[in-house]
C-alpha cells in the first residue's frame, strides 16, 4: 500500500510538472508574448511594459525565465491582475474560491444521489422504475445542462417573476433557494454518470458466483443485498468520484455564468472577457492542480477499500 | 451451414441456398434496423442533417431570408408571424433560417470531431494495448495530461489565443477528446491480442503491422463506431457550450450555441429565442445517442439493458 501510494505520488507531481511545462508553453505563444500575458491593457505604455518585463524578467534567457516561473507559480505567485484594479491574481482567485467551493460541493451531495438510483434501477431491472430511471438518464444526457438554467429562469422570470441570481444573503432559506436551481443543474452531469455506472456494476455483481452462493445458503434478501452485492458493486464508484471534479469545474464556468453566481468559474468568463491573461491561466492552472488531488485521493480510496487492488 | 437442401421425399429437387450465416456486420445493421427506437431516431437525424445540408436552398426558395438579411420591420416578432415561422431574433433576422445553418455547424463539428478523435483514438490504443510497455506508459501519461485538464477552460483560452473556425475548433476538440477512444480501443486490443488467431497469424510469420491492420482493426470497427457516436454527441454539446459563453463560432455564423447567447438580453420579452436553438440541440444530440446506443445493442446484444 506504501509503495503504492508512493508511485502514485510521484505520477501526480510529474503530472503536475508536464502541464505547468505546458502552461508556460501556452503563455510564451500568446498572441503578444508573455508582455501580454501580464500587461493586457490598451492604456499601458512602452514605459511600463518595460517595467513589466523587467519586475517578470522577460529579458531573461527563457530557461532561466522558465525556473523563475515554476518557482512562482509554486509559491502561488501569479502575478498581478489587470483587470480586478491590479490586485495579486491569487488574491482575486481566493475571494472566489469560497462560493465556487459551497456550490461544488451541493453539486457533488447531490450528484451522489445517481448511486441510490442507480441500484433501485439495478434491483428492478426492466420494470417500471428502471425504465423510467433509463429515461431520465437519457433526457439528461442530451439537454445541455445550462440551456435548462436558461430555460428555468426564462419560466421562473414570467410565472412568479423571480428567478435564482447570485449567491442569496446569510438568512440559510435565502441561501438555499439560491444555490439549489444551480446545484441541481450543474449535478445532473455526475448524477447521470453515477447511475448509469451503479447500475452496471450491480447488474455484474448480481450475476456472481459468490451472490448466488449467498442466496443458496438462505442468507436474507437484505443480508445478501447489503453484505455482498452492495459492497461490491459500490467499491468502483469511488474511481468516478475522481474524475467528476473536471467535470464539475468546466460545469461552474457555465452555471455560475448563467445565474451570476460569484465563483471562479464566472470569475474565469469575466477575466476572458477583459483579457485578463494572468487570471485565466491561474485558474487552469490551480484548476488542474485540484483534478489531480482529487484523482489522487480517489485511487488511494480505492485501494484501500478494495485490498484486492494491488498496483504493481 | 449446409450448401444444399432437399425438400421433401423427391431428391429431383434440390434447392440451393446461400449460406445462412451473413456475416458480423449485416447481423449487426439488420438488428439495428429491427429497433423501432433507433430507426426513429435515424430518420429523424437524417432529416435534420438534410434540412442543414440544404439550408442555402430552404432559406432562398422557401423562407425568402438569408441569415443576416435583416428585416427591419419585424423586430422580436413572436413566432407565428407571416414569413417568420419561428419569429426573428432583435435583428429582425429569421430564427428558422439561422436554426438551419446553425446545424451545419454543429453537424460539422461534431462529425469531424467523431472522425479526428476517432482515427487518433483508434491508432494509439491499438499500439498501446498491442505492444504495452513503454509505448502502453506514454500514451497513459498523455491520456493523464489530458484528463486532468479542465477541458473547458482550455479551449476557451485557445479560442482566446487562436481564433477559431469550424475546422480549428474540431481540432482543438479532437485533440482533447481521443483519450476516451484511447481507453476503450486499448482495453479491446488486450482482449483481442491473446485470441488463437492472432497467435496463429503469428506463427505463420504476420509482422506486427500486418496482425494490428488485418486480425485486429476489423474487429475493432464496431467499437469504434459505436464510440464515434458518443463522440459527436459530446462535440455538439461542448461545440454548444463554448459558443453560448462566446468562445466558439464568431457571431456572423450562426449557432446553435452563439444563438442562445444572444437570446439571454431578451429572455422576458422574447422567450422564443431561448427554447428553439436548445430544443434543436436536444433533438439532434438525443438522435445521435440513441443511434450510437442501438448500434452498440446491435453489435453486442450481451449489453442490453446494462
């Protein structure tokens, strides 16, 4: 298990290197060079571009800027923002990290909602209940989840002449009635990948040898159930849960957009839009880093809940 | 399967019959074809298809509006109104013609998306499955790269850098897109390689180039089919969702998804023009699925209802 983690963790890091490697090759091929990378703005003159490029050292050797810039990035320095009254890009990014946090994770509580359906869909395979689960997965798999926010506003705005803007004040219903038309969408993603997969893995497990083993030596239904079926066919669930979080963060880009939703994601359309290049290469970056932790965390889980996982 | 047959007592009549085995792929498409489902759904997506292959010619001789012909009397006009079936956008233009080009571009990204991904797809997870080792590690490493990369934001800062057209953004897609393709070829070649005919074809001194192109890519074709489908589908939705946040196609252009971010200033006073482009995005994705879906059946009947 040591070993294992050990591997793994070396994966990550190099993982983490090759894209930061990449990141830089992406800022030094912007249209403008680095310079605009960091001093996007039609007001800023010869003077302060010199500046610029002097306080970055771009007139460095590219090797020794590139050390300079992985040293940065690392201690998370990524400069200043142009667009946000040229405060340190992490500064800007950390005032949004809190709602993006608070609607990522309602998302994830709720996406995790597939795993029941997906093993009632499992159970009565071919009734009703599997069929109209089947549907719903389907439907879901199709609609763009943010032309439903469209959708849901434009119906909301006309019927009762409200719709779900921005984040909602500290009182926990106002909260709530904020978050959970957001929550809900930018979950439908996971929550149809989570039922689709329970169902399948609990199908597989139904059909062992061990279960009908369980079942002949006149174990209950729940026994069987919880102690053998369950118990395996959840276990690779875990693996999903990792790989959910990309998902969910280009998700935010879109939902928080939509219903003005002061996050990371919104924040990353609005830097786009002022060209703000600092901020959105952060925010892939810190953004990746996030993916490979979760990944990372969701192996580790995996290999301990399942000793029969030996990495090699 | 017998050649001949004899029909009742009389061996003066003898029937010849073909073969009755007619082979993987006519199975598989005659069982497609037997999926009230799917066929539906092809139909439907065959008319779509044509409606924006043809869109130049409906929107002249039919509708009588080009996409950026504006008409200046009509502004937001419900639809319903008299030459403007679907009604106009705040342009005046006709929401019916530009649903129709829309669809050429959706169509075209997600098919070339489909194709590029598939071929790059294809090609690594059969050397990668087929050969393992260091090539197996390298095509993992890059397919972790790729994965661990919100997609999305990537491809909003190279639209920001590079410009995209239709072509490009099909690149960019297919390029994030193969490691899904990858995954699935890589672990049907780990099956395929241990078969007695590739063993066989071995033995019998088939270079490795040989095995990969003759024993195991037509085995591989209906899987790669099938993935090909779930590949437009995510294209057309992703291709959607760059253009609504105005990353995609430049608005000239319409589609589907540049038109729904227009929509957004007029939600309450034009509500029409939110529901149409999303309802034909849905319809279209929805067909591509359940094509893909009920050709995966008609391949491998073992999957059904799994």
């Amino acid at each position: 298990m040591t070993r294992f983690i050990v591997r793994r963790l070396i994966q990550s890091v190099l993982l983490l290197w090759v894209v930061m490697t990449l990141s830089f090759i992406l800022i030094q091929l912007a249209p403008g060079g680095p310079d605009a990378v960091y001093a996007n703005s039609k007001n800023i003159g010869p003077a302060e571009i010199a500046a610029i490029r002097k306080a970055r050292g771009l007139d460095d050797p590219l090797y020794a800027q590139y050390f300079r810039w992985m040293g940065q990035t690392l201690s998370l320095d990524f400069g200043l923002s142009y667009s946000y009254a040229r405060r340190p890009v992490i500064d800007v990014i950390w005032a949004k990290a809190g709602p993006t946090f608070q609607l990522g994770l309602m998302s994830y509580l709720l996406a995790l909602l597939g795993i029941p359906l997906g093993v009632y869909a499992a159970k009565h395979r071919g009734k009703f209940g599997d069929n109209f689960i089947r549907i719903f997965t389907v439907i879901f798999t199709a609609v763009p989840h943010w032309w439903l926010g469209l959708i849901i506003i434009t119906v909301l705005a006309s019927t009762i002449r409200w719709f779900p803007q921005g984040q909602g004040s500290d009182n926990p219903w106002d909260w709530f009635i904020h978050i959970i038309i957001p929550a809900l969408l930018l979950a439908t993603g996971g929550m149809v990948a989570f039922t689709r997969f329970v169902r399948s893995e609990t199908i597989e497990v139904l059909s062992q040898d061990y279960v009908r083993t369980a079942d002949a030596k006149g174990l209950t239904n729940r026994e069987v159930q919880n102690r053998h079926v369950l118990r395996n066919s959840l276990l690779p669930v875990v693996t999903l849960m990792g790989a959910f979080l990309p998902l969910l963060l280009s998700g935010a880009a879109l939902t928080e957009t939509i219903f003005n939703w002061p996050g990371m994601g919104q924040l990353f359309i609005t830097a786009t839009n002022a060209r703000d290049y600092s901020v959105i290469l952060a925010i892939l970056i810190i953004g990746t880093f996030l993916t490979i932790v979760g990944t990372f965390m969701a192996d580790i889980a995996y290999g301990w809940v399942d000793p029969r996982i030996r990495y090699d | 399967m017998s050649e001949l047959t004899t029909i009742g007592t009389s061996p003066a009549i003898v029937v010849r019959r073909k073969s009755q085995s007619r082979g993987f792929f006519a199975t598989g498409f005659t069982r497609f074809l037997k999926d009230k489902i799917s066929i539906t759904a092809m139909v439907i997506f065959v008319l779509i298809a044509l409606s924006a292959i043809f869109a130049p010619f409906i929107s002249k001789t039919l509708i009588g509006y080009s996409y950026e012909e504006l008409d200046l009397t009509n502004l937001l006009a419900p639809p319903g109104t008299p030459g403007h079936i679907l009604g106009t956008d705040d342009l005046g233009r006709d929401n019916l013609v530009r649903l129709l080009y829309g669809g050429q571009v959706s169509l075209t990204v997600g098919f070339l998306v489909a194709l590029i991904s598939g071929i790059i797809g294809t090609f690594l997870g059969v050397i990668a499955g087929y050969y393992g080792k260091w090539i197996d590690d390298v095509v993992n490493g890059a397919y972790q790269i790729v994965a661990n990369v919100p997609f999305l934001f990537l491809l909003i800062i190279l639209s920001v850098f590079f410009k995209p057209n239709v072509i490009t953004l099909a690149l960019a897609f297919a390029l994030l897109g193969w490691p899904g393709t990858t995954r699935q070829i890589r672990g049907s070649v780990l099956s395929l390689r241990s078969r007695d005919y590739v063993d066989a074809a071995r033995v019998m001194g088939g270079s490795d180039a040989r095995i990969m192109w003759v024993h195991l890519i037509p085995n591989l074709v209906s899987t790669v089919l099938v993935i090909a489908g779930f590949d437009v589908v995510g294209a057309i939705l992703g291709e959607s969702s760059l253009s609504f946040l105005g990353y995609g196609i430049s608005v000239p252009i319409p589609s589907w998804g540049n038109m729904l971010s227009d929509s957004q200033s007029h939600f309450q006073d034009a509500p029409w023009l939110v529901y149409f482009p999303g309802i034909m995005i849905f319809i279209t994705v929805l067909c591509v699925y359940l094509v893909a879906d009920g050709l995966r059946d008609a391949f491998d009947p073992r999957l059904k209802n799994k």
